[in-house]
C-alpha cells in the first residue's frame, strides 16, 4: 500500500477519477473541428450550384459540345417532324408536312403489301446473318492478336487487317462485282480446278453469301480495335495469379481474358442489336440487280425506289417509321435482357 493509499496496481483512470492522479493534456492535440470547403460547388451544396460551378471553371471544354449537339439538333432530330407525312398526304411542291390528314392509310397500305412483307424478310435474314458472322469475328481475331508475341508482326497484321474499312463502298462493290463475274477471278479458279462457271450476281441464293463475306472483309479488322483497347485494361497480375494456379495459355483466356472483355462485348452487342433492320444500304443499293430481287431487295433499298424513284413519300415515310419502331423495339429490349442478366448494359 503506498502512501497516497491505493495499490501501485490501481489503473490511471481510476486514480484521476479519485482525484489522485491530475489529468494531463498533449499541448500539441487541438480540437477537431468538421471541415468545411470554402469552394462552392462540392460536398454539403446542392446540385445547381455543382453545375454552376462546374459550368464556371470548365467553360472552355463544355463550348466543345456546342458543334456536335448542333449537328445533332439539325441532322438528326429536326428530320423526326417529317415523320409526320406518314400519316397524312404529301404531294411534291405543296407542304412538307403534308396536305391532308389520312391516317393510318399508308400503313395498312404497306401491311397489305405482299412486297414488302418479301423486302422485310430479306432484311432480317441478311441482318441475322451479319449479326451472327460478323459480331464474334472481331472478339477472335483481336484475342489472336493479344496472343502473337512478335509485336512488329502484330502491328503489321492490325494494320493489313485495318485497311478494307478505310475504302470507299463504290470500290468494294466493284471489287465483288469483278471478283464474281462470269470472268472474273473466282470463276477463273473454278474453271482452273474443273468447274463449271457461275454468273453468282444474277443468281438469288449466291447473293447473301456474297454480301456477308464482302461484309466480313471490310469490317472485322476495323471491329477489333474497341477489343484490343479493352484487352490493355485487363491486370496483368490476373494471369500471373492463373499461372501460379497451373492454368495454360488456353485457361488464362478463357477465364482471364474473355471476363476481362465481356462488358465491351455486352455493349456492342446491344448497339450492333439496335442496328439490326440497318443493313447497309449503300451496298446492297451498289450489288444488287432486278435479277436478284427476290434475295437482295431489303427495306432500305424498297423505300428507296418507293420514295426517292417513284415520288411516293408519305408511303416510304410510313415504311420507315416502321423500321425505326422495330430498331427502338430492339435496342431497348437487349438493353433490358443485359441487365438483368449480366449487370452490363448502355443504361
């Protein structure tokens, strides 16, 4: 028992709760006061003044905005309000929207329409195939990429393999047209072999084989760049990680790799999907001939000469309108289906 009568094992607090032991401070230790941000414009303000704020110090970088949105404004949603002579009766030199109300006339009338129904189909057909060939062709020639390990042959093949994308349509159909005349190379290689030559431009069932391979050709090289891009965000510490793991070149892909890139894939999965009614319409327009109508004709080619040929607008207006319903339809469909399924979607 010491002299201050307590046991030299009695804790400190319960000595300075005694009285015993004086309390001491750290002259050093200040008070904590909350901080606040003498800066308008962040944590504990609103969000008017965030955009003020933001609108303030970043002016320069939002007037870049200006040109594309006025392209926008005027090239893509002022042209919505001629939608309007689907529904109501156009005739050249009178108003553009229309002399008279109609209806939905032009609708039944392409409803009931045996061509169209034949055009429509055309469309979904070469539209699922360019889907279904076109869309994985690029995820495996840039996962081909990834793996040479010579760089200068890498950069050498993306760039032979980026060049078809840069050529003008006119060129790339007149390539086809003489790669697939009756003198051209193919038949050429044909009659080498012992074969007998085929006019495949005037035959209906050779056209969808001849567009999608033209097609693969001009698009996959230029298709890998968004992969590769994706593939350099992959950590590399992933694959040390599955090699440590015993996995081989194969394994690292399939579960490395292929995760790694699945949310870009997701994406250009759903605006490929959103774009399926638009096949190109300048090549078809370039390769196709009355002989194959039955294959080759497609939406965008029909409302070409239904409008454009034969001045009927306000019936290639409701056969677009048409279209672009279905592509809205679909685009947010496999948005929807992305979602809830993988958790990767445009919004």
């Amino acid at each position: 028992m010491s002299a201050i009568g307590v046991t030299e094992g009695s804790s400190q607090p319960a000595l300075r709760e005694a009285g015993v032991v004086p309390e001491f401070t750290d002259p050093n230790d200040k008070p904590q006061k909350k901080r606040r941000n003498s800066r308008k414009g962040y944590a504990g303000t609103n969000n008017t003044n965030t955009w003020k704020h933001a609108l303030k110090t970043d002016w320069r970088l939002y007037t870049l905005l200006i040109l594309p949105l006025l392209f926008l404004l005027i090239f893509r949603y002022l042209p919505m309000a001629g939608n309007v002579i689907a529904f109501r009766r156009f005739r050249p030199g009178s108003s553009i929207f229309g002399d008279e109300w109609v209806g939905m006339h032009y609708i039944e009338m392409f409803i009931q329409d045996p061509t169209f129904w034949r055009v429509f189909w055309n469309t979904i057909i070469l539209g699922a195939l360019t889907l279904a060939i076109c869309f994985p062709l690029p995820i495996v020639l840039a996962l081909m990429f990834n793996e040479l390990r010579s760089n200068k042959f890498k950069r050498i093949a993306q760039s032979i393999s980026y060049l078809p994308h840069f050529m003008s349509i006119v060129i790339v159909a007149g390539m086809v047209l003489q790669l697939t005349s009756v003198n051209g190379t193919i038949n050429q290689i044909i009659g080498s072999l012992g074969g007998e030559t085929m006019p495949f431009m005037q035959l209906p069932e050779w056209f969808r084989t001849v567009y999608v391979s033209s097609e693969v050709w001009q698009t996959v090289g230029w298709g890998t760049i968004l992969y590769l891009a994706a593939l350099t965000t992959i950590d590399p510490q992933l694959y040390e990680a599955a090699r440590i793991d015993g996995a081989n070149r194969w394994k690292q892909m399939w579960h490395v790799t292929i995760p790694g890139i699945t949310p870009t894939m997701i994406v250009l999965l759903i605006l490929n999907v959103g774009t399926f009614m638009a096949v190109g319409f300048e090549k078809v327009l370039l390769l196709y001939n009355p002989l194959i109508y039955e294959t080759a004709d497609i939406i965008a080619t029909y409302v070409y000469r239904v409008g454009i040929t034969s001045s009927n607008f306000s019936y290639a207006a409701a056969i677009g309108l048409f279209e672009a319903l279905i592509g809205l339809v679909l685009i947010l469909s496999a948005n929807g289906i992305a979602r809830k399924l993988g958790g990767n979607s445009l919004w």
